[in-house]
C-alpha cells in the first residue's frame, strides 16, 4: 500500500487477491482432489463433523457415498463448468475445476425450499410483471421488490455502474425502519476492478454473516488454489469491515449482467445472519438473466424512440438540402428546427457569416469556438458535455459547456449546437472525496461514514445523447453531399463530358482489377498445385504437412480476392455480405461434416474495400486455425463467427467449444495474421469461452 500524507492509494484495493483467499465460509465445506483419481488433496471447514474423520487421501466417492466419475460424465454443465451433483448428508454438492484441481462445495440444504412447480410458477409471475413496466425506473422498482420477497432480506437495491465506475442505486425495496439509500451515489471504490470481473464470473453471493472465523485449506500447501467459481469462498476482511460499518450482519448479491458486460447488482442487506441456499441462488440468477433481458429491451425502445424522432426530422431535412437552394440557406431558414431537433440551448451556423438562433455568445466569440474546433481531429464531429475539460478557453462562452458540433471544411462552415450548464446535485452515500485513515495494522481501511453527502457538480451540461451524435454525423454526410450535389449543378455543360471521361476511367479501373485479380488467382493456382506435387513428392511427414498448410493458406487467400472482385462496388463494401459469401465458399473447401458446424451472426457494416480485404484473410486464418487446433485429430465442432460494430469499430469473434488454447501456435499463418492486424490497427484477443476460445478481433472501421 501506498501512503501520501494522510490518504491512502485506493489502487491497493484493486490488487487484493479476493480470487485466492486460502479459506471458505464456516458454513460450508470444501473438498479439493485429483480429477483423474479423484483423490482428495486437500480441504477447508468442518469435515470431520459432518463428512468423515479420515477423508484426506480418501477418494471423493468414498468420502461423498456417491458416483462422483457418472455424476460428471452425465451432469449438465453450468456457468463457469459447474456441476451440481445432488444432495449429500444434507449438503448441496457442486463441482467446479480450479486449474490442476476438482473442487468439491457443499453448503446445507434449504429445508424449507419451494417445490420445481411453485419456483416456475412464481419466475413466470414476476417475469410477466417486468414485461409489463413501461420504463427502466419501472422495471428496477418492481425487480427491487420481486428480489426481496426471493431472499427476505431487509433491504435490496438495484445498483447500476455508471460510466466513472461509480454505483448509482436506481430502485431499492426495504424495512420502513430502515434509512434509504435511493438514488444515493457510492465511490468506484467500494466495489474494486478485481471484485467487479468475479461479479461476471460467479454472478450470485452471499454472506451469511460478517463474524465468521474463516475456514483454512489444509493442508496449508494447498492455500493459493483459485477459488473464483466458489460460493462459500471467504471474503477480504476490507469487505467485511465495510459491511461492519454499514451496520449490516449478513449480504447477499446477483449480477444483472448484459451483454457480457456487469451493468448492476442486485445488493441485499440484512441486519441479521441470514443465509441463501444454493436453490434460492439458482433462482435469483436465472430472475437476473430475466431482469438483463428486460433492462435491454427498455433501453433499445427508448433509444428506437429517440433515434425514429429524430430521422423523422431528418426526412423532412433532406428535400430541401437536396433541393435547389443552396445549402446553407436551407439551414439558416430552418435553424430553429435544428435547435429543437437536438433539444440545445442555442444553435449557430459559423460561416462567412454567423446565423443564430435561441441563447448563444457573441458572434465573435462564436468564431473563436469554430476555429478551436476546425483545428481538431474527430472526424468532423465533436460532442461534450463538459467544455472546460477539453478547450483552456472555454470561458469565452460561458455558461455554455455542452457543445455538438459539425465542422464541413468544404463548405468553410461549422454548425454549433450550445447546452447551457446544468448544476446537479449528486447525493453520495459518504463523501467520495474524504481521506481514508491509514491503519497500520490492515491493508486498507475502509470508509467508515454512509450518512448522505451532497455535492454540488458544476461546468457540466446534459449529456448529449449517443442518438444525436449518430444524428450529428448522418447530418454531416448529408451536408457534404448535398454541397457536392450543389457543386454539380453548377458547372456546365463540360462537367458532362468530364463525368463521362470519369465513368469510363472507373469502367477501365475497374477491367484492371478485375484482370489482376485473374492474374492473381492464376498464379495462386499454380503456386498451390506446385506445393500439391511438393507435397506429394516428400510423402508423409512434417514437410509434407507444412505443404499442405501453406497450399490451404493460399486456397483462403484466393476465396479472398475471388469474392472481392464479384462485388459492383469498388470503393466500399458490406462487411457482412462479403464475410458470409467468404465463409460459404471456405464451407465447401472444408468438407461437408465442417461446413454444417460453421454459423454466423453478421452485423451490416459498411467498410473500405481495401480493409475488407485484410479482414477476410484475417477471419479465414481465424476459422482455419480453429478447424486444425479447436478440437482432436479427426473431429468436428461448432464454430460460430459474430460480427458487431460499435461506434467507429468492428468486432469479429470466432468462437468454437474446443479444448481451449493450446501453446502459441506461431506458423505461417500466425504471422501473416499479425501482420494484417497490424496493419489495420486493430488487435486480436484470445479469450475463454467455457468451453473452448474466442478469438475477437477489434478494428477501426476507417483509417485513423
């Protein structure tokens, strides 16, 4: 840890190894063995009083009275590779494999647990309830309440993450004896970037109570073993003395994730010990995933709202930009129609001359702020709520500090839509920014205030929408169209026979590429026949092999350029169009048994044709690596390849269910990909995918 003065490096939080704590939960029992043997190594609680004397060295069969090798040969697989394996002596049994090690978890079972037919009942009741929430608030308030009448806490709040990491406890349902805590905002701190990930990983927890002696594995050698998919895992006496200072006697928690990202949890407080089976936790996790669904289709409507006003306003837009009148004069007539389409202050066009309308600066310091922002580099928009971060001058035009704006270097023209500033008061549960003692005695000490703090945030204006930024740019191709639209009506009669001369200078571009991209494929051919008659010529072996790799490289290759070529368009193309004709024709190449595993998921984006190139080599090295490496010699699996864009990036993800990483693999084809990726200026990711891996490959879209 880190000391400066009186204040303490929070950082230090994020670097405690909560994954790995050496002991679990009194409550429960812990078996750890050799999953070829089965073979117990080691354990952490009460064993001896519930299982058996002498279980160390023991097999799991023999210590548990059960077929440990059928139950995991024949049990379904849960998140993160659990098996629950029944009921023993009174004690849910789950299996999980840590590494080198199979681990045993058992914890009581409820006596007084709801019967198959009740929970599914009781699921499709408040599922059906959510459905019917008109709005985000809505649906947090009645999963509040739905969650505490599951677990009988105290206390359940709906906590959100903000974009700073910071919680925000958007719907809470408590003990009218209790303070609240709504709408009350908690540090990043208090739930650090390691505590965050096992949330993702392991997404329900609880603690029956925070005064426990924590269990030790012994024998002690066996301490550092990986505990991330164990619920009975002990926690880091910081958590415990926060919840300490909190005055709560037992937590609980599930996360509400969405779209593999932690979007909340679901926190209970109790004032009490207070525990939550395994069956319990089940069923909070699958009312989560519920509840996640729910959260995204309240957030796509609100955004489909948005983004259907604010097309319709540029539908009534573009008849007249693509009119006769000139460009300029068409927003200037209807610049309070652009003010209000964006919801801004003040609207300006910066020009030879400045046209404003609604609550804006002086001209002059108008024409400050468009050279500020024509000298930046984002593309031709830029958007901020808090000006002062980003321009030493933003002063200028205060109290403006919300800015959307569209800089058209052809025109010589900038359009400015202006947020006044928006104070807030943010109501934090303890000050965020009050020092934390230093105990010389701890790690870290945690804060030991939550009474209610208000401050009071300035320079900021409201956010403006990811909708009306996507509007924003829409807009700024339009403008630059229509100028060119504009620009052509206004040659004369000569312009025709240039664009003739240009018609037939693409026609002519594109007849060379084409006769290139012949050439190409002939001499593919025949470098890959030679490598075929190489091949055959060593016979059987290690060279013959690295032939027939090399001949299968340049067959991707070829697919490559062959369906490039096919597309009209030459400039740019559909990503999604072109990957799927790609991995069709790659289908037939594999083999039938490995063309029907292959399945795609292609989002339409619109690409560069030259980029599209790299991206089809990058995504044929993908799937064949994953056919040669994925699974054993002489087997198939599936495959799956996802294409997604956000904001100004592509992601592509082949994922198969194989055997995972196996060493670097580094080859030809390794490197060529690396070198394609680096080109691009992207880079490639190789993740788990429980079973099997993900390579995601995230790539500009455009040239930076």
């Amino acid at each position: 840890m880190r000391q400066v003065g009186a204040q303490v490096d929070l950082t230090a939080c994020d670097r405690e190894p909560i994954h790995v704590p050496g002991a679990v939960q009194p409550h429960g029992l812990l078996l750890i063995a050799d999953p070829q043997t089965l073979r117990i190594l080691a354990g952490a609680g009460d064993i001896e009083g519930r299982l058996a004397l002498d279980w160390l060295g023991r097999t799991l069969t023999d210590v548990l009275g059960i077929d440990v090798a059928s139950v995991l040969s024949h049990a379904a697989v849960g998140p993160g590779g659990t098996v629950i394996g029944g009921v023993v002596s009174g004690h849910d049994i789950a299996f999980h494999r840590s590494g080198a090690y199979l681990l045993a978890e058992l914890e009581p079972v409820d006596p007084e647990a709801r019967s198959p037919a009740e929970t599914l009942g009781w699921l499709d009741a408040i599922a059906s309830g959510f459905e019917r929430t008109g709005t985000l608030k809505a649906l947090c308030e009645r999963a509040a309440v739905a969650f505490r009448a599951l677990t009988g806490f105290d206390r359940v709040m709906v906590y959100r993450f903000l974009d700073d990491k910071a919680g925000y406890v958007v719907a809470e349902d408590r003990d009218a004896a209790l303070d609240t805590f709504l709408n009350h905002h908690f540090p990043a701190t208090d739930i650090p970037r390691q505590a965050r990930a096992l949330y993702v990983r392991n997404r329900t927890r609880v603690i029956p109570t925070i005064d426990y002696d924590p269990q030790p594995i012994r024998p002690a050698a066996f301490a550092g073993v990986d505990l991330s998919d164990v619920a009975i895992r002990s926690v880091s006496p910081i958590h415990l003395q926060y919840l300490r200072n909190m005055e709560v006697g037992a937590s609980a928690s599930i996360s509400i994730v969405k779209d593999g990202m932690l979007w909340g949890l679901i926190a209970c407080h109790h004032h009490a010990p207070r525990g939550l089976s395994r069956d319990v936790r089940t069923v909070a996790a699958a009312l989560a995933g519920g509840l996640s669904r729910q959260i995204t289709a309240k957030e796509e409507a609100e955004s489909y709202r948005e983004r259907l006003a604010l097309r319709a306003e540029e539908d009534t837009l573009v008849p007249a930009l693509f009119g006769d009148e000139r460009a300029e004069r068409v927003l200037a007539r209807r610049r309070e129609d652009m003010r209000r389409m964006m919801g801004a202050d003040g609207f300006a066009i910066v020009g030879d001359t400045v046209e404003t309308t609604g609550v804006c600066p002086t001209d002059d310091k108008l024409r400050d702020l468009a050279r500020w922002l024509s000298k930046r580099d984002d593309g031709g928009v830029f958007s901020t709520r808090e000006l002062g971060a980003e321009w030493d001058e933003a002063g200028l035009i205060a109290p403006f500090t919300g800015v959307l704006s569209i800089t058209v270097p052809q025109e010589r023209w900038t359009l400015i839509w202006l947020r006044a500033e928006h104070i807030e008061e943010v109501e934090w549960a303890g000050n965020p920014h009050k020092a934390v003692k230093v105990d010389p005695d701890a790690t870290l000490t945690p804060r030991t205030s939550f009474e209610s703090w208000t401050q009071q945030v300035r320079g900021r204006a409201r956010r403006w929408t990811l909708e009306q930024v996507d509007a924003a740019q829409r807009l700024r191709r339009m403008l630059r169209e229509a100028g060119l639209l504009g620009e052509l009506r206004r040659v004369n009669a000569d312009l025709n026979r240039a664009l003739a001369e240009k018609d037939a200078a693409l026609a002519q571009k594109d007849l060379l590429m084409r006769e290139v991209d012949h050439r190409v494929q002939n001499s593919l051919q025949l470098v890959a026949s030679f490598l075929m008659l190489q091949a055959r010529a060593a016979g059987p072996g290690e060279v013959a092999d690295q032939l027939q790799e090399a001949r299968s490289r340049l067959s991707a290759v070829a697919l490559v350029h062959r369906r490039l070529y096919r597309d009209d368009q030459i400039a740019t193309i559909d990503l999604s169009r072109y990957l799927s004709e790609l991995l069709n024709d790659m289908r037939a190449s594999l083999g039938r048994e490995w063309g029907n595993r292959l399945s795609m998921d292609l989002a339409p984006v619109l690409i560069p044709t030259d980029r599209a190139v790299n991206v089809g080599l990058i995504a044929a090295e993908l799937v064949i690596n994953a056919t040669k490496y994925a699974y054993p010699a002489g087997q198939v699996g599936p495959i799956d390849i996802v294409l997604e864009q956000h904001r100004n990036k592509l992601r592509l993800i082949v994922a198969d269910q194989g055997r995972g990483k196996q060493g670097d693999n580094v080859g030809f084809g390794s490197r060529m990909m690396s070198a394609v990726v680096q080109r691009i200026g992207g880079e490639v990711e190789y993740l788990d995918n429980q079973p099997g891996l993900r390579a995601v490959l995230t790539a500009p879209i455009e040239d930076d």
